[in-house]
C-alpha cells in the first residue's frame, strides 16, 4: 500500500482528520485521537504503517515477519509494518478500520454524537 492509498484509504473513513507530523509522517485521527501512522521512521527510511488494534491482534501480529510492536506505542497495543510484504492492502485496510473503530469507540458519547458517530 502506497501512501496515496494510506491516505486515501483513511480520508473515507467517518469523522477522520490528517496532520503531517514527526518527520512528514501521515498522522490519522478521529475525535483527535491517532488510529493510523503511515512514516518513514528508522533505520533504511522505508514507508511504515501502524496502527492500535486489539489485544488478540496485537499478540497475533506480533508474531508475524514484516510487523513489529510500533516503536513508541507498543504499550498501547500498536503495531508497525516494516515489510511491504508483510501484510496485503485488503489485509491492511481492514486492521485500519478496526483502529478506527476501537479509537472511535473510546471517545465520549458527546463527541461522538458531535462527530456524528452516535
């Protein structure tokens, strides 16, 4: 997945705002909340995608070659893939909705209702 698709990807998702932060790194948000990174962090400046998910998932994923606990944001259950191969795009969109999902569910019932996802 390229980043023009990350993006992409990510600008259909409901309520959903964009910042380029920490070096040009694509930062997704909902309720100003971060679901979704797509940056060229680290040793070799590849694109990286993380993303949280949930506790199964990350224990899952973890396991898998190409993704590792995302530098920074492990403790909370992110995740970063390094390879391009470590994951197919549906694959990818799928966790990403996921994020946005468990993130979007975190926020108050009035900001949900204020973002119009109540």
């Amino acid at each position: 997945m390229t980043r023009d698709e990350f993006d992409l990807f990510c600008s259909q998702l409901s309520a959903t705002t964009n910042v380029i932060q920490w070096g040009n790194a694509s930062v997704w948000k909902v309720g100003g909340k971060i679901f979704a990174i797509c940056s060229h962090w680290g040793p070799g400046k590849n694109q990286k995608i993380s993303f949280k998910c949930n506790d199964l998932s990350y224990s899952i994923l973890t396991e898998q070659e190409g993704i590792i606990p995302a530098p920074y944001l492990a403790r909370a259950k992110w995740v970063q893939i390094t390879d391009p191969a470590g994951m197919s795009d549906g694959d990818i969109k799928a966790y990403i909705e996921e994020a946005w999902r468990i993130i979007s569910n975190k926020l108050t019932k009035a900001k949900q209702r204020e973002l119009g996802l109540a």
